[in-house]
C-alpha cells in the first residue's frame, strides 16, 4: 500500500492501495454526521451508441439486491433503519454511489456501499421489472419541457455523439440491453483502480482503509475503457425546436465554453455567476425585474474532461418568446463589451460565499473531494480555489468571452408552441 499525504492545511488525506483504489479521508472532528461516496469511472461518455444508457442502468440495478442483501427492501431499510441518506446519480463522466449516516453507523455505511458496488445480484426478473422503471422515467422527461429543452441544446452542441445523448439513454437503446452486456460493462468499469472512495466525517483515515481492505481493497485491479473524446465539427448557428402545446415556450441558448482543466475555466465560472447565478444578476434584473418576461432564467457553466458549454435557460409566455430570445442574446452580446471591477468582485464573493457554505456539511466535503479526483485526478482545497477565483482579473473576462462568443458556436432550442424556427433563427447574432 502506497499513501501519499497532503500538506495539514489541506485538511485530506489521499491514500493509493495496492489495486489502485483510491481512499480519500476529511476528518471533520466537529461533525455528527459522516459521509461516505463511491465514485466509479461510468457514464454516458464511456458508452457507445448500441449501450446509450447501461451506466444509468446499472445504478439502478445495483439497488435491487446484492450477495449479502438480496433484495431492495433490505438495502434501504439498513440506511433508513438508522436514520441515514442513500443514493446514486448517474452522470456523463462518473456515477457515485453516496450515503449519510449518523457518526457510530460509519461501518455499515461503508458495508451498503460496498456491498452494492461489489456484488450486485443483476437478478433477471429485476432487471425486467427495473427496466421498465427506467423507461417511465424516460417518459416523464419526455413530459417535462425544462429537461426536454436541455437534451436538445446538449444534442445541438455535440450532435451524433456520447456527451450530446440523454444520459438515460432512449427507450430503444434501454430496451434492447441484456444481462451479458450489462456484466459485461460492469466487469470493464466496476473495478477499484477505476474508483475512488471519499469519506468526510468525524473519521480518521486509519479506519476507513481498515474497513476498505477486506472488502473493495481486495478486488483484482483491472482495465478500465475510456471515455470517448468530443467532437466539435459545428461551422454555424444551430437551432432545434419541439412543438409540444405548452402554457410555456421554455428557451436554452448554449455556446461551447471550456474543459475542467482550462486555466480560464473559473474567470468563465464568474461570468456565468454575474451573468445568470442570483437574483441580482444581469439576466434577472433585466427579464424578470426590468421587463417582467419570465419567472425563471439563469445561466450556467459545464466542465467536461476535454470541453465544456455555457448556457442560458428561461421560461416565458410563448407571446413574449421571441423577444425573451431578443433579450437575451441582447445581454449575450452586452458580455463582449467587458465587465467592471465592481461587477466581477461581487460575483467573486458570491461564488466564494456560496462554496465555503456547502464546505461545512460532510456529505458536500465527500462529493467535492470524490468528483474532484474521479474526474482531473488533482484535488484543489476550497482556499486553492478562492485564490483562483481572487486572482481572476477584468482583462482575463475579456480574453475568455471573446474566445467563447462565436456565432458559429451559437445554438438555440425551443420547446413550445411554435411551428416554425423563422421568428427565431434570425435572432442568432453576435
């Protein structure tokens, strides 16, 4: 076993076993609580087009019974039993595995998440009955416009291709999975040197490996696929529409933005907070404070591992659609002019603010840490970050919103009552 210790003031430790699991611990002594997340290298981007949706899939399976846990009931009554939190969620570059329990309840925490990562039954009446949950879920984001409208900007920036798909996958391709595809993928992306454990809590790191060891530690390492790299071919506008008769027109605007690992990615960061984050930012003062078009509009960053978007969402009476679009793109074009020193210090607060405040609970500290190291490998403390943050200037705004507002790069998606894209398309300048 390998442990490698970060400096005290980083208030982690980072130990490598011999299979390659990594064990990330946070003492947080002051805490009754204590988390517990399994990130696993399975999502989306790792799936080709026939497996759209297996890494979704499997984190539904993985609740339905285990070697030691043969059915559902018994795995969520052991959480629910001592008044804890379990839970998955399934993403493009990971699915975590997460539980929250009360501080003496830390080993059966560890023993319910190992448990469903390391030997999950896959029953085959289950997986049928499962199967056709997964398939209602589908079908109410289908009902749903916000989440439709999502999928089509997605689908818009990376079109024929894992990060544009709907992480779910689609009634067809969930169909049409076995049970020896879906071994198959969990024997590829379920093994320890392919995760990462991440533990918060009133804990010491001595404990955790102890209790890891016998169980995730003594798996075999294996070979991991990886993800499948963007493809970002797009020479002109985009648009994509859905008529569905709402009592809504529900609007997305997406420009590719950057990676997780771009040195600019945190003043982009502080656009989009300044931008759309708050109820003082530019968008909401401006459509719902000023001209009153909308309830909901915001913005919003995505880092990937090699890209990223940067999105504006709102909601607006389908009369008032196309000049909510006209507003919009109006405050798009606004950015390019710069951004003062008053405006960018006060997004900076805000983002500081907001990120030291989620610090102070474990199940946040577990999932910063855990998403950190699953995704880059290199984990920055919340002091890293705010000195990123701090450091960003007017000048550095100015170079990252020129580099991201190209009309080539710009897509517009509608969901609502609208038949054509002619009131809209027009409206896609720069």
């Amino acid at each position: 076993m390998q442990i490698s210790t970060l400096p005290t003031e980083t208030l982690y430790t980072k130990t490598s076993l011999a299979n390659g699991l990594r064990v990330i611990t946070a003492p947080m002594p002051h805490t009754r609580s204590v988390s517990v997340s399994i990130y696993v290298g399975a999502g989306s981007r790792y799936e080709t087009e026939a497996e759209a949706g297996i890494s979704h899939f499997i984190e539904h399976l993985c609740f339905k019974g285990t070697a030691k846990r043969p059915n559902s009931q018994l795995i969520s009554e052991a959480i629910d039993g001592v008044g804890g939190i379990l839970n998955a969620a399934t993403d493009r570059e990971y699915t975590v595995y997460y539980a929250k329990v009360a501080r003496p309840h830390l080993e059966l925490a560890v023993d319910v998440l190992t448990d469903l990562v390391q030997s999950p039954l896959f029953d085959e009446t289950e997986l049928e009955k499962e199967r056709k949950v997964v398939i209602e879920e589908l079908a109410s984001v289908a009902d749903s416009p916000g989440q439709q409208v999502d999928l089509l900007i997605d689908a818009l920036l990376w079109p024929d291709q894992p990060l544009g798909w709907d992480v779910g996958g689609t009634e067809e391709s969930v169909g049409a999975l076995s049970r020896d595809m879906i071994l198959d993928y969990t024997r590829r992306q379920y093994v320890p040197n392919n995760m990462v454990v991440a533990v918060a809590g009133a804990v010491e790191e001595d404990e955790v490996i102890a209790l890891l060891e016998p169980t995730l530690g003594a798996l075999p390492a294996g070979k991991a696929d990886s993800w499948f790299p963007a493809k970002v071919s797009q020479s002109e506008p985009g648009f994509s529409s859905i008529f569905k008769r709402t009592e809504q027109t529900h609007i997305a605007i997406g420009l590719h933005g950057l990676p997780l690992s771009h040195p600019d990615r945190y003043a982009l960061d502080l656009v989009s907070v300044l931008f759309g984050e708050s109820m003082s930012s530019r968008l909401f003062m401006e459509l719902r404070e000023r001209q009153g078009l909308c309830y909901d509009v915001h913005s919003y960053v995505s880092h990937f591992q090699d890209d990223g978007s940067f999105g504006v969402y709102a909601a607006v009476d389908p009369a008032n659609a196309r000049k909510a679009v006209q507003g919009l793109m109006s405050e798009i074009r606004r950015l390019a002019e710069g951004v003062p020193d008053d405006e960018l210090q006060k997004a900076k607060e805000l983002a500081k603010g907001r990120m030291l405040l989620r610090m102070e609970d474990t199940r946040s500290v577990s999932g910063w840490l855990g998403g950190q190291e699953v995704l880059s490998g290199e984990i920055l403390t919340p002091d890293e970050v705010v000195a990123r943050l701090d450091a960003v200037t007017a000048g550095d705004v100015g170079v990252v919103m020129r580099s991201i507002l190209r009309r080539d790069h710009l897509n517009l998606a509608i969901v609502g009552p609208h038949r054509s894209e002619k009131r809209f398309r027009p409206l896609l300048e720069l």
